[in-house]
C-alpha cells in the first residue's frame, strides 16, 4: 500500500534521471520519486546522455558538486544533450549561493537538503507545472 501517492502523475510517466555521484543520495532520491516517476540513477552526466535514448527526459536532478568539479559549462551541455528536459541542481540548502550562480547557465530549479519526500515532490512539481503553464498559454 502507498499512501500519499498521485495516480494521475504516476500515469503521466515522467522520466527523470539522478545525476550524482554520491549512490546514497541516488538511491533516496529514486526511492522518493519512484512511485509518481519513472526516476533512474545515474553515475555521469555521459550516462545520463545514454539513457536519453530510451526515451524524452522531462526533469534531471544534479548534483552541484559534479558542475563545480566539470565547470558551469555542464549545464548548458546537459540542457543541449537532454532537450527538452528541465534541469534541477541539487544543492547543500535551498539558498545555496553557489547554486543560485548557476541559474544563468540555464538550470531550471534548486533542491536544498535536507531532503523530503514531500519537499522532493514539490519542486519537482513545480518546475516541471512551469513548462505545462507555458504550454497552455
């Protein structure tokens, strides 16, 4: 039994992909998101471009510590690579001013540990309700 589950998300089949290398943060976050998503965990940015061949992506969750270990340029390249998935960075807090500096590259949202099921569901909700919202306008 799950309780606090969304039917009609787990119906939209969203695929979002973990991009980090730390496997417990992985596996959390695939086991908050697995019952409304169809969430993956990925090791590098190169398997996550792998993976885009099984199908479109709508959200990537980032670890920051791998742009700042690769250079801000991987959000641009991931946002290319993985057109026309949105881009969320996982950070240390939500207002991670490290974070915050990589909006301009192009990532779409910030998640602040620690982390929650519901809080994890949140943004990823809301980011993802910002490009529905543009395509009903």
């Amino acid at each position: 039994m799950n309780f606090g589950i969304d039917t009609s998300k787990t119906l939209a089949n969203r695929r979002i992909l973990i991009v980090m290398e730390d496997e417990v943060l992985r596996a959390a976050l695939q086991f908050m998101l697995h019952d409304e998503s169809e969430a993956h965990e990925i090791r590098s940015p190169e398997e996550a471009y792998h993976k885009k061949f099984l199908g479109p992506v709508d959200l990537v969750l980032l670890d920051l510590g791998l742009v700042w270990g690769r250079g801000i340029d991987l959000i641009p390249q991931m946002r290319e690579r993985l057109n026309p998935a949105k881009l969320v960075l996982v950070a240390e807090s939500d207002d991670d001013p490290d974070a915050y500096a990589c909006l301009p590259a192009g990532a779409d949202g910030i998640l602040g540990k620690p982390l929650t099921v519901a809080g994890v569901r949140k943004t990823v909700e809301r980011v993802l309700a910002q490009d529905q919202a543009r395509l009903a306008a």
